[in-house]
C-alpha cells in the first residue's frame, strides 16, 4: 500500500473524506502491537510528519495500539518527540502511550526530544512523568545528547528536572566533555556552573581541557582554564592539551594555554610541544626553548629550529570535519537516529 493514498484530496462527494481508504482499512485490519500492518505503518508515517489529524483518527478507530512499536522497539512516541511534533506527542500520551517505553537500543521517546533539541516536548514529557535514568547500550542519556548537540535550553530543562550533570558514556565521556568537543561555549558555562567536574577525564586519560584544545575551540579552552582545568594534564598517550593545540597550529587555543605557563620542556612521552609545531610546520612558537631535542624519533633528534616560524593558514591541512583524529571505534557518541 502506498502511504501516498492517505494523504490525497477527497475521492467523492458526500461523506466520503480524504481518510475514507484508512477507514475502510480499519475495518479489515487487527490491532497489533508491532508495526506490521497497514494502519500500524500509517500511524508510524502520521506521527513522523505531523499529520495529527490522521493519527488521531487512526488510534480512535480501535485498530492502533497507541504503544505499538517496530522491530527495533521505537514506538509512536518515539518518532513523534523525535521529528518535535508537539501536538502529535500530547495526543499519543493523552491517549495513554508509554512515556518511558526503550528501544532496544535503550533510547526513549525524551532522549530522541532532547537530541534534536526539542525542549517543548522535553517538558511536556516531563509533566507526564519521562526519566532521566534511562541508559543506551553505549550509556547514553538524553543530557548527553542534548549536551553533546548544544541544546543549552534542553540542558537547562533537564538539569532542572533532576538529570544528573555527572552522567557518563561507558567510555568515561561526560556532558562537559561532549558539550567542549563540540565547542559549544553556553553548554559548557552552564553545566561547569551546575557542577561538572572540569578535570574529569575519558577512561583514556582525555580531559575536557584536552578535547577542547584539540577541536580548536579556544573560547571553550579559557573558559575551562578559569574554571580551573589543569592545563598540563596528560591523557594515556603522554600528550597534553599544548601539544595538541601545536601540532594542530590552533593559534588562539595555544595563546590561551600559554597565560597559564604550562610546560615546555619535553614531556614524559618524549614529546615537545615545539618539535610537534615544527614538524606539522604551522605555527609561531613563544617562549620554548630551540634547543630541545625530540627524544622519541631519533632520526629527527637534530631538529634544533633557531627561528620562530610564521604563522600560516591550516586550512589546507586541516579536514574540518575531521578534527578529531581519533579512530572512529574510539569515538561513543550520545546520538541514535531513527529508522
């Protein structure tokens, strides 16, 4: 059946309507709980475009469960908080849904709201009794993925209701981390002003200073330095949110990192921040010391530079979209898409 036959013009005159089809489908179809048949497939399409009239019709003529879900668990709900279909999400939940129902994955129709940014369905969900508790297979909560998508309003409404601003990844990523990786400045204030822990790293040893110098977002950086990041701060691999900053050529994040005297010397992995700004060979070093021999790749031990090189524009060596060099299997990430 094609959805498009649901959404045409009237087919007659008199009594018959535009959802005559559906109703004659109605009277045919069983109520299922699983997105199976017809009317279910319907519903499914009504909540994700915001065709309330249709959805409405569709769970009072009995054959719809309100809570009917596909394979992978997403229910009506689901994809009407995800796609911010307000009026959708008041009739299914007047209607008796679920609020708290998961996917298998684990996501609820508040995490989907909180992800796209939707704070009037947050707090409507709320009023209704939503969770904060519940987790993604990955750890994810709805405050990690409104953090790590900037929703400073979703932030703010879920730290009022009670989510917790110390939530983790299974990886160790915080709210903060997501929110400095993403470089958003209002996140960051707000959840470093609700309580987040400035230092508190990955299971990797990655700060959120680290990610923030990292991603080049200096306005983070100083921030966090204010608020008390440990600047020298090295995560499992021995480098240090400087060294990051160098090797990346992110003049503002290292003029930043510079007021706090951070160190200059070699670090413990054998590393300078000076030798990794001259091999990418991008940016004007201040106050290191020339004479630093790299003790990690001899073949490169006799770079000793005696000049301060200008800066240059990285953006023919640096993808924007992909500044975060790590490997793909080390990045968790909060979000969850809709089928």
């Amino acid at each position: 059946m094609s959805l498009a036959l649901l959404d045409t013009e009237p087919v007659g005159k008199g009594s018959c309507s535009r959802f005559s089809f559906v109703q004659l489908l109605a009277s045919w179809s069983l109520v299922g709980t699983q997105k199976e048949t017809p009317l279910a497939n319907a519903a499914f399409w009504a909540a994700r475009r915001g065709n309330l009239a249709l959805l409405r019709l569709l769970l009072n003529s009995g054959r719809v469960d309100v809570d009917c879900r596909d394979r992978g668990g997403t229910s009506l709900l689901m994809v009407a908080s995800y796609a911010g279909h307000i009026d959708c999400v008041r009739e299914l939940v007047l209607q008796g849904a679920d609020i708290n129902l998961q996917r298998e994955s684990g996501t609820t129709a508040l995490f989907f709201a909180a992800q796209q940014g939707h704070n009037d369905v947050v707090r409507f969900l709320f009023e209704f009794g939503a969770s904060t508790e519940f987790r993604t297979k990955d750890g994810g909560t709805a405050l990690l993925a409104a953090s790590q998508y900037g929703h400073r309003q979703v932030v703010d409404t879920l730290l009022k209701h009670g989510a917790n601003v110390h939530d983790q990844l299974y990886d160790g990523a915080t709210a903060l981390f997501l929110a400095a990786q993403g470089g958003y400045l209002d996140v960051t204030r707000l959840l470093l002003s609700s309580g987040a822990r400035v230092n508190q790293p990955r299971q990797d040893g990655t700060a959120p200073l680290w990610i923030a110098s990292q991603m080049g977002h200096s306005e983070v950086v100083r921030v966090m330095l204010l608020r008390g990041a440990e600047w020298d701060a090295t995560r499992d691999d021995g480098t240090t949110a400087l060294l990051k900053a160098a090797n990346k050529g992110y003049h503002a994040v290292i003029e930043e990192l510079l007021k706090f005297s951070p160190t200059l010397g070699i670090l413990k992995n054998g590393t300078s921040a000076l030798h990794a700004a001259v091999l990418s060979g991008n940016i004007k070093t201040a106050g290191a010391d020339p004479a630093l021999r790299n003790k990690v790749r001899p073949a490169l031990a006799s770079l000793t530079p005696i000049r301060h090189l200008c800066s240059q524009s990285t953006s023919s060596r640096t993808n924007p979209k992909r500044a975060h060099i790590e490997s793909p299997r080390r990045q968790r990430r909060a979000q969850e898409e809709l089928p």
